[in-house]
C-alpha cells in the first residue's frame, strides 16, 4: 500500500490535497487526457479550432485574460491567432476520461479498503481517510460508490482506534461521507454509531470535541435521525452544556446550537432540552405551534422543576398565552394551561408578572363557578392553589376588578364565596382557599375587608374548628389565618376558643410538640398570643388545662439550647414569652396564677429574659410582666407581727421599747422574697431594668420604665424605693428619659417617676439646678395631657419652680 500511495506525502498536511491525489493513479496515465494549462486530468475537455484541446475552464479564462490584456485570441500552446473562439466539447474523449477515472478511483477505494484495519500503520488509515475524503468531495456520485464499496462500517470501526489523529480523521471523514446524502447519513446511523459520537462529546480532547459537533450537526440535517440522537442517554444534556460553556472553541459552540435548533423539529427532544435547561424551543412551540403540541408543552411545562429566575421568564413569555389556554380552550387544554401556571407561580416575581397579565379574573371564576362548565374538583384544587401563591406575591390584590361594579377579590361577597367554598369542599382545597385567606390577611391594604366579611358571615367559629382537623397543612393554614386576624377580632377569637371544645387544647399540643421548632408551632404561638390578655375566662381555662406549664418548659429549653434554632426561634419565643406573661395580669383574680409564678419561678424567668438582646419584643414583654409581678408584690409581703407590750410598759409607756425585726424589705415593709412575693429587689432585677433605659426601641424603654415605677407606687415606702434606684444608679437614666422626649408616652411615664424622685429632699435640691430638667418640666406643664401636667406640676413645687399657693388646677389632689 506505502508504495502504491506517494510516500512523501504528509497524511497531516491538507494542502494541494487535490493535486496530489489527481496524480495517484492505478492505471497509466495517457497525455491526451492532460490539460496543457492546468497540468491536471481534464474533466469538460473542450477542442479550439486549430485541433488543440483544453480544460473548458481553463481556456475560458485564457481568452477573459487575452481581451482584459487588449490582445487578439492565440492558442496557448502555437501562439497564433485565433479566428474564433468557439469551443467544440471533445465528448469522446471525455467519456474515455470518465471511464478511466471510474476504474481508477475503484481501484483506489480497493486500495484504501484494504488499510482500513486496525492492523494497518497509522500514516496508512489517515492517507486512506483522507483519499476517501477527497473522494466524495469531488462528486456525490463518489459518495455512492464509498456507500456501495461498503466502506462507511468500515470507516467507523476507525473510531476505536488508540490512535487520536485516526479518531479525528475519522470523524472529519465520515462527515464528508454524510453530507447532504440521506442514505449515508441512514447507513451511519445503524447500530450504536450514533451512541459512541455522542460519547466523543465528553472526550477532553477538544478536537476530537469540535469533530464529533460537526458530524452530529450534520447527521441532525436529517429530521430521520433526529428522533434518534434525541434518545441517546446525555446528548441533549451535553449539547445544552456546550452551548453555554466558556471553555469552548466559539465555533464548537456553534455548531452545538445549530445541532440544537435541527434537533427541535422532535417534540420529545424540546422537552429533553426544557428539561435540561434550554426551554425557549418549548416556549415557541406553546406560542406558535399547532393546537396539539401547545397542549403537549403546556402540559409538560407544568411537569417541570424551574428555578426561580426561569420562572419569571417563562411567565414573561407565555403568561398571557396560558392564561388565554386556560380561559378559551376545551377542559383538556384548561388543565395543560392551568398545571404550567401552578408551576410557574409558585414564585412571587413570577406571580406579579401573571397577575398583571390578567390571571385573577378568569381565575376566580374558574373557583365560583358552578353548573355545566364548571372545572372538575381536582382542577378547582389547581386554581386554588395558583390563587393562593398569586395573593400571597405581594401584589396589591385590591387594585385588580374582578368582576361587574368594580368588585375586587376582597370585596365582601367574594370573600364570602371563598369562605363557602372553605366550608363546602374537600381538605386539599380548604387548605389553599385558607391560604388565599392568608395571603390577603398579611396586607395591611386588604386585611380590614377580609375581617369585615368574616364578622359579617359569621365564620369564625367555623374557621376555629380548623384547628382541630388532622391534615397538617389544612391546620397550619387555619392557624396562620387566626393569627393575622387575632390582632383584629382577638376577643371574637377568644371567645370561640372558650366556647368550644378542644381547640385551645389543639393549639397548646402543636406549641408544645417535639419535634424542632415548625412554622405551625410559631403561628400557633403568635395567635394565643394577640388574644386579650386580660381574658380572665380564657388564662382560668389554660391554667387548668396546664397549658402555662408546656410553655414555660418549651422557653426554657429554647432559652437553653435544647431546641437548636431555624428561622422561626424569634417569633416562636416571642409568642410564648408573650402568651406566659398573660398570667401576671390575673394575679390579684386567681390564686391558682400566683401559685404558678411561685412554683415554676416566673419572676426569675422574666428577669433572665430582660438580657434577651436583639429581642425587642421579648425584652418589652418581660418588662410589663415584671411591672404587674411587682405591682402585686405590696400585696403579697408578709407584713411583721409585732409582739403585745408588757403590763408595765402598757401602764407606763415611757419605759417601753421599740422592737425591732431584721431581714424585712426596705420597700415593702415585710419579708419578701423572689420567688414568693415578686420582689424586684432581688435577682438585680432593678440593675437590669435600669440598663433598659438606655434601649433604642422606646417601647422597651417605656415597659422598663413602668416596671422600675412599681417601685415608687402608692402603698410601698417611696423614699425606700428613691435609695434603691439611687444605689442602682438608675437616677440619671431616668431623667434623660425626661429630657429626651422621644414619645407622649414617655415623657408621660418619666413625668411621674420623676415626680416621685423629687418627693426626696436632697435629690429636689440636686436636681432644682440643673435648668435642662426644669425645663422639660415646664415643657410637660405646658403642653401634656390634663393629668401628666398635674404631675408636672407638682414636681415644679418640689424644686420651687412654682410656689405651693398656685391656683392654677386648685381641684388637684
């Protein structure tokens, strides 16, 4: 074979490819067929009038240069002029030519067959890949004969070979064997030929890439093979990846996406590649294509897990199309559309974007609608659902009409339609109608009309009895709807926990599960606690239901670390700090409440949680249910027994003596303790009020505050409870409050604790000097309500800003 091919030929090297192999010829080679000008076989050999003959080309272009030169026509070969240009085809000689060619290509094609082994050298496969390569390039008629030599099995036995140069040649050449030859291409692809291209895909080798591109692109010119390619475990995957890669050669990435667009005429190849990533060849097909295969995609649309960002292009592109789908077509096209809108707003941007595309209106119908065309009950659960993620998006739901006099979804027969629905259908559809609820009770926009609806149709007993149900999704909505409405109808809430059986119950074993800390757990918690705390009914029926005694265990464990922390560790404790403290407001009506803070040491609890920092409302929540655990304390001292006196001292009572008890409290004028009696002065409980003072949030401040002026209050020994905060070094924290002014509140608040100071002589005549505290003083005087100017007059007294024989309020007390 080496001495029938030209040995110093370079199998690497492509140029003057045609020349070198015009000269590899079996049978000999006769001048006659030898263009004089080109040097090479003539192919359309043509004869001038003088007998010469040339390549038809070839001569053309001679006489073209003769005339653009300003010379007369001459014979290349004699010279002389020419009296005519016409050329007579030389058809003899051409068909001798074309036999010659044939026998000689054959015998080539032999030949190269025969190196076609992986016995062979590797110079001898690339020259023979090569020859065939410049074979089918000259005629598609040469692509018959490799087909009918058998030669394309052969060829792709090539591609085992451990050679890589033979890989690449291989496929380069079995390109040029397919292109734009359908039998080849349907050749090729028997068996599993199609399956190792693919395979080349992942190879490192980034030729051996580029190669294994072009021929699939060129193979999936076949809307046959298509289909096929497409079934190839990873071909789509593979492609789709190259398409968007950075690493490869701009061209590779290219033909891969040509590869792609050939490859779309397949229905199941589009869903591969949604599925993998490319989804605008299904978007067009929802968009532009026949009937049938808008059902098709928009069906498997809905079948898709997108990430959020393809969600809001898919909305941006099809939206509206689905929505019309869903309002126009027959019941079949109505659940493809409305199965591809449940999954494309589960996302709130893309939400936004079908809500201004118009979804609410036909949505809402499809839910109310009842007769011949209403939507089968599975479906109604579907656009419930998409109902629900669309409320809960955040758009301002109140601003879509949905219906005749501008009726918006929350207009109070709608919202009456939804709540017949809650009670006329099956648990999966109640839990979305509920979350519908849900979403449109988290606006402050809508909520006050959904409250309205709910008194007006008298729902809430039946929206309570939810609580109670054993779906755990269908409860957990229920629950969050009672919480967003607590704030709203608390006592209406309250009412109906009370008057019905189980279901405080319910929501004291959801708090007190053990399974972590859920969102159900931290509504459940944020529900009991907006109900009135003052509800005498509703802490009596807790506290016999032990429901204090679950909470004050789930704080302490969360306050441990026993309960490791999710998302919902802040609103669940600030829930169950808030529903514990609802205790302290019972304390002089229930025994049974004052026992509970005794045994299971509230006043210490609530003093720990005061250094909760970051937690504001637990902070503030604490505080207040100090200030009542204080305010009760007066009333729970044990106040001394003193013993009779003697018969002497009672005849004579200058002999007798004073006795004196030790160990009472300076405030309250008995023997306290923390734990028995709720006195702050134990635990540092007024050091770390005090340092509350100082808090940005002024509702922490405020409840600090009230709680350190329990220590001040009528019926406690005042100038005792002066020394306390003096030995706190609370005084001057308490009159920047004063000067501060931050809220009415405030200043209310600071006005009488100051008043209160002030009542202490060396602190009147401290504090009468400085101009800043008598100044805010006057302020209060001046500009507060009726009752904190009283106060503030008063205090003026005290540091002689106003004489004692002002008349200005003379009903004062």
């Amino acid at each position: 074979m080496a001495g029938s091919w030209d040995g110093s030929y370079d199998p690497g090297s492509q140029s003057d490819e045609s020349f070198h192999f015009e000269r590899l010829h079996i049978e000999p080679l006769y001048d006659a067929f030898i263009c004089p000008l080109t040097k090479q076989v003539m192919h359309d050999p043509v004869t001038l009038e003088n007998g010469q003959t040339f390549e038809r080309e070839a001569i053309e272009k001679w006489f073209k240069e003769c005339k653009e030169n300003g010379r007369k026509p001459v014979c290349p070969l004699t010279q002389k002029e020419l009296k005519s240009t016409d050329l007579n085809p030389s058809i003899a000689l051409r068909n001798t030519i074309e036999e010659w060619t044939t026998r000689n290509e054959a015998a080539q094609l032999d030949m190269a067959r025969r190196s076609l082994n992986m016995s062979s050298s590797e110079n001898d496969v690339l020259l023979s890949l090569r020859f065939i390569q410049h074979m089918c390039q000259k005629s598609r008629t040469n692509r018959h004969a490799v087909r009918n030599a058998d030669l394309i099995p052969m060829i792709v036995d090539m591609l085992k070979s451990s050679s890589r140069k033979v890989r690449c040649r291989t496929l380069e050449t079995l390109r040029v064997v397919v292109e734009e030859d359908a039998d080849n291409k349907e050749i090729l692809a028997e068996g599993d030929t199609v399956r190792t291209i693919v395979k080349f895909l992942s190879h490192e080798q980034s030729k051996e890439r580029e190669e294994a591109v072009s021929l699939l692109y060129e193979l999936s010119k076949s809307e046959a093979l298509c289909e096929k390619i497409g079934s190839i475990n990873g071909a789509i995957l593979i492609l789709v990846g190259m398409t968007s890669s950075k690493s490869e050669n701009i061209l590779t990435v290219e033909k891969a996406d040509k590869t792609l667009e050939n490859l779309e005429k397949c229905e199941n190849n589009v869903r591969q590649m949604a599925e993998n990533g490319r989804l605008q060849p299904l978007l067009i097909q929802i968009l532009e294509g026949p009937p049938e295969t808008k059902l098709s995609m928009a069906g498997y649309l809905g079948e898709l897990v997108l990430n959020n960002d393809v969600k809001v292009h898919v909305a941006r592109t099809v939206g509206e199309s689905l929505i019309n789908i869903m309002k126009s077509g027959n019941m079949q096209s109505r659940e493809a559309a409305l199965k591809a809108l449940n999954q494309i707003s589960s996302y709130e941007a893309s939400s936004k974007v079908l809500i201004e595309a118009g979804i609410l209106p036909p949505l809402v119908k499809d839910l109310f609608t009842v007769g011949a065309n209403q939507l089968p009950m599975r479906l109604k659960e579907v656009s419930a659902t998409i109902l629900a993620n669309v409320v809960n998006s955040g758009y301002d739901v109140d601003s879509i009409p949905i219906g005749p006099d501008h009726q918006t979804l929350v207009s109070e027969d709608n919202v009456h339609n939804l709540l017949h629905l809650i009670s006329n259908t099956g648990p999966p559809i109640e839990c979305k109608l509920l979350q519908v609820l849900v979403g449109l009770t988290n606006s402050p926009t809508t909520v006050l009309n959904v409250v309205a609806a709910i008194k007006s149709s008298g729902a809430t007993i039946s929206l309570v009895q939810f609580i109670e149900v054993p779906q755990k999704d269908l409860r957990m909505a229920a629950i969050k709807l009672l919480q967003n409405l607590s704030p709203f109808m608390g006592q209406e809430l309250a009412d109906a926990l009370r008057g019905t059986v189980g279901q405080l119950g319910s929501l004291i074993r959801v708090i007190s599960e053990n399974t972590g800390i859920s969102e159900e757990q931290a509504a459940a918690a944020g529900l009991l606690a907006e109900l009135p705390e003052r509800d005498l009914g509703l802490t009596r029926q807790m506290l016999d239901d032990g429901a204090f005694k679950l909470i004050i265990s789930r704080v302490v464990k969360i306050r441990q670390g026993e309960i490791r922390g999710t998302r919902f560790v802040t609103p669940i404790l600030e829930g169950l700090v808030r529903v514990l403290a609802r205790v302290t407001y019972v304390l002089a009506d229930e025994p049974d409440a004052v026992a509970l803070c005794r045994e299971h040491g509230l006043a210490a609890l609530f003093i720990e949680l005061l250094q909760a920092n970051g937690l504001d409302n637990v902070q503030m929540v604490s505080a207040a249910a100090l200030e009542n655990l204080s305010q009760e304390s007066k009333n729970l001292t044990k106040l001394p027994e003193l013993p009779p006196p003697g018969l002497c001292a009672s005849i004579f009572p200058c002999f007798s003596k004073q006795a004196v008890i030790t160990g009472l409290c300076k405030v309250h004028r008995g023997t306290c303790s923390l734990r028995e009696t709720f006195c702050l002065l134990e635990g540092q409980a007024v050091d770390k009020l005090v340092a509350l003072l100082d808090h940005t949030n002024e509702k922490v401040v405020e409840a600090a505050l009230a709680a350190i002026s329990t220590l001040l209050d009528d019926g406690v020994d005042i100038e005792q409870g002066v020394i306390v905060l003096c030995e706190a070094e609370g005084i001057k924290p308490i009159l920047d409050v004063l000067l501060e002014k931050r809220t009415e509140n405030l200043r209310r608040r600071a006005v009488w604790v100051v008043e209160r100071l002030l009542r202490t002589e060396d602190i009147a005549y401290e504090i009468s000097g400085d101009q800043n505290v008598s100044t805010a003083l006057v302020d209060a005087f001046h500009h507060a309500d009726y009752r904190t100017r009283q106060i503030a007059e008063r205090a003026l007294k005290h540091v002689d800003k106003i004489p004692n024989f002002s008349g200005i309020f003379p009903n004062m007390g």
